[in-house]
C-alpha cells in the first residue's frame, strides 16, 4: 500500500519536474548553481592565446591617430611573431586617405593571419561604443562574429558557433580562435579555466619592456580596446572584464574538450529513473532512508563532478524532483504519524498494525485481536485521563511486560498484536493463559475495575493484512457470542456448525468464479405504488447444498476477510442492472447492503467511487443500506467515510431501524438519508399497539428528521393501508412483490407505465 504511494509521488514529482523544465521557470536557481561551480576548480588555460590591450597614444587624438597607432601595433605584433592577430574593435577611416589604404593594404595582405570581428546581432544588455567597421576595411579580410548572449544579470553561460547578419552568416571568434573542426552545437563556458590567467598585455609596455616581444612568439593575439572604450563583461568569480575574454575563455574551453550540456531531461530522467528504481527495491524503512540519503547526496556530487569535467548541467528541475518528493513525501508521514497513534491511548491504531506487518514473517506470525467487553460502560465512570491509564494498563498486561512487544489500538474496544506462533507448541493453551492475566481487575485512581475480554485469532498467510485482521476480529466477536475465550480462525474442525471449512472453501470458490448473483426485491411509493427502487440481494445457490443462506455465507466472507470482495461484487451486479433498466428509460434507485464494520476505514468509499466511474452510474440512484450499525465503534471516522462517499450524490440508509443493530446514536451521529423500519414491527401492525405505536412514532421522527421513511416486511393490503395512511414514504415486502429477476423486474416497470401495478391493487 505505501509502496505504490512513495512510486505515485515520485511519478507527480518528476511530472512536476519536467512541466518545470519545458516552461524553463528555474533559470535563475541553475545560474546560482553555475556561480557557485565556478568557484570550485581553477585550472590554466593553454597560454597559447593572448589578450593584447589596444589604447590610443597619449597626447594624440583623433581617428587617424588611431588608426596610426593600429597599423603600428599590427606590424610591431607580427615582428614579434604572433601566428594569428584578432582585431576585436572597430575599424573606421580616419581623415587621412593615404593612412586608411595602407592600413587596409596590411589587413588585406594578411587576410590569413589578421581577422576583423564585427557584430552580427544586437547585444542589448552590453555597453560601450558601436562595434561596427567601416565596409572600407572590411573588403578583402577574413571577419568572425564577436557577438556572445547574455542572461538577464550579464553573465555569459553558453555561445553559440556561429551568427547571422540577415543572409550572411559568420563563424563566432571563438571557433576560429580554437581553430575546432567544423561545426558544433552551443558551447557552454567552462569557468573552471582560470580567467586571471590567461595573459594580459599593454602593447607600449612591451614594446619598452627589455625582451619583451619574445613572449608574443608563435601565440594568436586578440587585439581588444582598453579603458572606457572596451565593453565590459560579468564573469562568474571573476568579477568584470572586457568582452574579448568571452570568446578567449571560449576557445579555451574548446581546446580543453569541454563545454558540454547536460540537459533537465537527461537530469530528471535519470535521477527520476534511479528514485523509482530505488523505491521498488528497498521496501524496508531503514535501507529506504539510505537509499534517500545517497540519492540526495548524488545531486551534489553530480554538480563537483560536472564542474571538474566541465559540463554545464541544468539543474533546477532535478531540486523540483527532489522537493516536490519530499514535499509529498513529509506531508503524508506527518499526517500518517497523527494516523497511526489513537489519540486517547497514545497507542499505535491499526493503521499503523498494517504499516509494520511488513516487519514479520507471514509464515509464521499470527494475528491476535483481543476484544474488551462493555468499555464504553467503564469509559462512562472515567474522565479522560484515567481512560488513557485504564487503555494502557490493559496494553501492559497483554504485552506481559515485554517493552518490545507492539500493542495497537483501534480506538474502541479491539486490542490487537503479533505472536509468533512458532514460539508456542499450544498458541491456544498461550493465549488462555494470557487472557487470565489481562483480566485481572485494574486499579485506577483508587478505583478497581472489572475487565473483561475474548480473544480471536487468524493464523492464514495468505491473504492480505487488511483481510486478515477483519477476519481475527470476526473471530474475536465469534468467541464473545459462543462463549469460547480464544477462538482461532483456523479451526474450523472444533466448531463445524460455526466455521464450516467445506462451506468456506466453496465460498471462496463461487467468488473467484464470480457465481453470487442478486435478485431485485421492488420498493414502492406507498402514495401511488409505483414502483421507485429495488433493494439488491445477495444469492448463493451451491452445486452440493443449493440455496445457502445469505445470513451464513456473508457472516463466513466477513470472517474470512472477504467481505470486501463481496460488497466489490454486488455492488457491480447492481450497477449493471441499473444500466440495464435505464436503457429501457427506467430510472429507480437501487439499494445496495454494506456492513457497519467496512466504515473503519476509506476502503469503501474508494470501491463506491471505483465502481461508479467504472459503470457511469448516477450516483443519486444509488442507496446504500448500512447494516449492523451498532458495530460502529468509532463514529468519528465512520463520519468521514460516509462524509467522502456522500461527496459522491450517493444516499445512506439505516437498516433495520428499531432492533439492536440500529439506533438512534447511530442515526445521530451519521448522515443517513432514510431509516427502515424493521418488518419485526411492520409485521405486528395488526395485532400489536405497541408495535403500530412504535411504526408511527418512527414514521413521525423520519418526516421531522427530514429522512425518508421505508417499511420492510409489507405481506399484506392491511399494513400496506395502514403505513399508506401513517405516512410511510416507501415499502417492500412479498405482498408488493418477491424478489425477482433483473428481466422481470424491467417487464414490472414497463407494464406500470400504462397502467402503475399497485394502483390498480389497491385502488
């Protein structure tokens, strides 16, 4: 059940993920990552490409003093034996024509060996003069793109290899600074490759500097402005420099084989791909929570290593996967850590039972319910603190003391735990012997106190906790009600007459094999007896012993664990008969019977909403009869299971209102729609004051209540005209009609459109 939760989550978490990653909405918290990885490693750069700053000549001024100084810089550079000069500023003409062609005459006789840069696109965030060069200089030169992108803060992050200028499209510097083979994709700076490095020279102080042309032998040479004319660039741990750099450090990386991206896809794919895996592994709480801790260690560890082999990585749609999960993942386990301890007893519930059965062997663990008798009585006398002592007296007492051993707590009168029964040659004789010392009277507050238990076991490995514990506590109720102490699901041989093995086999059979049936049993308006609704019954007819009672097979699915099953089961058939009638523009509601016990938890109210879908069925038609509901120990949680279901339009019935099984508490405590009436009293309407003082009274309390009032056990024109005449909204019974089949109930309801059958009947 958790398993398929924690994979369920991890599914939302990576769809969230990736929605993240399409919208590109965590730019910002990569730029973060990314700053912060280019503080981790510093390494040189090859040395093999320089930055020469360009300035004027002081005390000059003017382009064609610039453009002087240029072609001297240009001359001096290549005397001193640089391979290939890069002329990152513009070139423009001067006022001197003689000046200008000699300079073009120079770049045009080196056209291999200098290179012009021009701006192919618009840099919108960066500074500085125009960039342009007169096309005057420009003919007959090789010129790269100098252009490079940037984020919204002004770093750069990736550049691309090439850039276009309407239908010309030019080589970005960088590509032919690094001298790569062909083209490639985008290339993502690698800012571990030490800017402070790369070197840096004023050309008049090398031109002074004793030797100092040597150092320019055999490098490339990126000629760029200095000062206030250079454009200036945000470096991540490098603070500003001028823009050159960007294609320098691009180059760099190039010839370094770096500058690679790792895209939120592959991230999330991966890291994604590995929690599922992760989670379908480890099942166990403890190897669970390593596997969480080395897989949150991975991101980091991913980040270093994509930063020593530089490789930019996006992730922030991998922190979405993993704080999303964990969002998910914390609010659950808060939630279930308020669920899995009964709030009176501070004691685990039986929730948390389901939780930790994973912890023990099937084989050889049994489930051991122990039922306290008339608790609500002795609650009556204690206020809410001695309660709890009372609750965890009792808790001692069945753990012997162990401080090891799990007690749980359902809330209202079960005690559950797990005894190995491999420990014991006689589980039985344990467990006799157990609940003569959990019976001892109890001491709280000075006041001694009764206790009073029975004991129910289910031994099976087979089937599923939730199964297994509905079947020990059957087996709990079954001892109270036969007066057996312990009573051990599995021995069906000691009590035949209760739990018979062939019965129950059989019953397992015609489940699987899907032969329990319904028949309709027609509700009528006792205004006008049209027939409105059907209650749906439960059918067993077996190949050895014909028709079985439902009384005794529904009794054997409950404890068994199966009742679930069954309900599943009926209720389908159900639906599908009212598909069936609304095809034939028949429209009534159908009852469908549900036991009080399958409100200790959500489970039904998932089947109800399962079902419903699964059939397209109006949820109005549908009515559900909840029976037995003095087994309700816990009406706060039944409350909300009915809540959930009501949610749905479906509508709730108290059956047999009036005897034990159905009270006025439970009318009180829950949202029923209608009450029906038992046919104890229906039945003694003739010959009973009290039973038609009863009849009326809760007629009466139905219609001030605002619910809807049914009559069961109508066998005949005198109570039918006396419930008619009491108010009785709806009846049934064998004088209306016996149960019948699906077809003829369909005929029955054809028929009374023309003429309504009970109309007739009655007048």
């Amino acid at each position: 059940m958790f398993a398929s939760e924690r994979l369920r989550h991890a599914a939302i978490a990576i769809g969230l993920a990736a929605m993240v990653g399409v919208l590109t909405l965590l730019r910002p918290v990569d730029i973060t990552v990314w700053s912060l990885q280019a503080k981790l490693f510093d390494r040189p750069p090859s040395l093999d490409i320089v930055f020469v700053e360009f300035g004027a000549v002081p005390g000059s001024s003017g382009r064609s003093a610039e453009n002087r100084e240029l072609l001297r810089s240009i001359r001096h550079l290549r005397d001193a034996g640089v391979e290939r000069i890069f002329l990152d500023l513009p070139v423009r003409r001067s006022n001197s024509p003689a000046l200008d062609r000699e300079l073009r005459e120079e770049l045009v006789r080196s056209a291999g060996e200098i290179v012009l840069t021009r701006a192919a696109g618009e840099d919108l965030v960066a500074s500085g003069p125009p960039r342009g060069n007169d096309p005057f200089f420009e003919q007959g030169t090789s010129i790269v793109s100098n252009d490079y992108p940037t984020d919204f803060l002004g770093f750069v992050w990736e550049i691309e290899p090439s850039y276009s200028e309407g239908t010309v499209e030019l080589p970005a510097m960088w590509t032919v600074l690094g001298a790569t083979s062909g083209p490639r994709g985008a290339l993502a700076l690698d800012y571990s490759i030490d800017l402070g490095l790369v070197p840096r020279y004023e050309l008049d102080r090398l031109e002074a500097a004793p030797g100092g042309d040597g150092v320019l032998a055999g490098k490339t040479a990126v000629v760029g402005p200095a000062g206030t004319d250079a454009r200036i660039v945000k470096f991540p741990g490098y603070a500003f420099g001028p823009s050159s750099l960007v294609h320098i450090l691009a180059a760099e990386t190039a010839l370094r084989g770096t500058g690679q991206k790792l895209s939120w896809f592959w991230m999330v794919g991966a890291f994604g791909l590995s929690l599922v895996a992760g989670l379908m592994v480890f099942r166990r709480s403890t190897p669970r929570r390593i596997f969480y801790l080395l897989w949150l260690a991975l991101l980091p560890a991913v980040a270093v290593a994509t930063a020593h082999f530089g490789v930019r990585g996006l992730f922030g749609e991998t922190l979405v996967l993993a704080l999303v999960y964990a969002l998910l993942r914390s609010t659950v386990n808060f939630k279930r850590r308020h669920l899995f301890v009964e709030s009176r007893s501070k004691l685990p519930n039986f929730v948390a039972l389901q939780r930790d059965f994973g912890e023990y062997p099937r084989e050889q663990t049994s489930i051991v319910v122990a039922k306290i008798a008339r608790l609500d009585a002795v609650f009556a006398t204690l206020n809410p603190s001695d309660q709890a002592r009372y609750l965890r007296q009792l808790a001692s007492r069945l753990a012997l003391g162990d401080t090891r051993s799990t007690i749980y707590y359902d809330g209202g009168k079960y005690f559950a735990f797990f005894v190995n029964s491999g420990e014991f040659q006689d589980i039985q004789e344990h467990l006799e012997g157990l609940r003569a010392v959990a019976s001892q009277s109890i001491t709280v507050s000075q006041r001694v106190l009764d206790v009073s238990m029975t004991i129910g076991v289910d031994e099976s490995s087979e089937k599923s906790i939730s199964s297994r514990l509905s079947a020990a506590i059957a087996a709990a109720d079954q001892a109270r009600e036969a007066y057996r102490p312990v009573f051990i699901i599995s021995d069906f041989a000691a009590d035949s007459e209760e739990w018979d093995y062939s019965l129950q086999a059989r019953l397992e059979s015609a489940l699987s094999e899907d032969r329990i049936s319904i028949k309709l049993q027609p509700q009528a308006d006792l205004r006008d007896g049209r027939i409105v609704g059907a209650e749906a019954l439960a059918r067993w007819v077996d190949e050895e012993r014909g028709d079985v009672p439902p009384s005794r097979f529904i009794l054997q699915c409950e404890r068994v664990g199966r009742l679930d099953e069954l309900t599943k089961r009926i209720l389908s058939k159900s639906l599908d008969a009212a598909a069936a009638l609304q095809t034939c523009d028949h429209h009534p509601r159908i009852s469908v019977n549900v036991s009080a016990i399958q409100f200790v938890d959500s489970r039904i109210a998932e089947l109800v909403e399962k079902n419903l879908a699964i059939h397209s069925a109006d949820p109005a038609k549908l009515t559900i009869e909840v029976t037995e509901t003095a087994r309700i120990e816990n009406f706060s949680v039944a409350r909300g299971v009915f809540e959930q279901i009501k949610q749905l339009g479906v509508n709730f019935s108290m059956d047999d209102f009036g005897v034990a099984s159905a009270n006025l508490e439970a009318m009180f405590e829950l949202p029923f729609d209608e009450i029906k009436i038992d046919q104890i009293f229906v039945r003694g309407v003739h010959h009973s004051e009290t039973a038609r003082a009863i009849v009326a009274n809760v007629v009466r309390l139905a219609r001030d209540a605002g619910l809807t009032s049914v009559a069961e056990g109508i066998e005949d024109r005198e109570t039918y005209d006396f419930l008619r005449e009491t108010g009785c909204d709806l009846g049934q019974g064998y004088y209306i009609s016996r149960p019948m089949t699906l077809s003829n109930l369909q005929e029955m309801m054809t028929l009374q459109k023309d003429t309504p059958l009970l109309r007739d009947k009655y007048g």
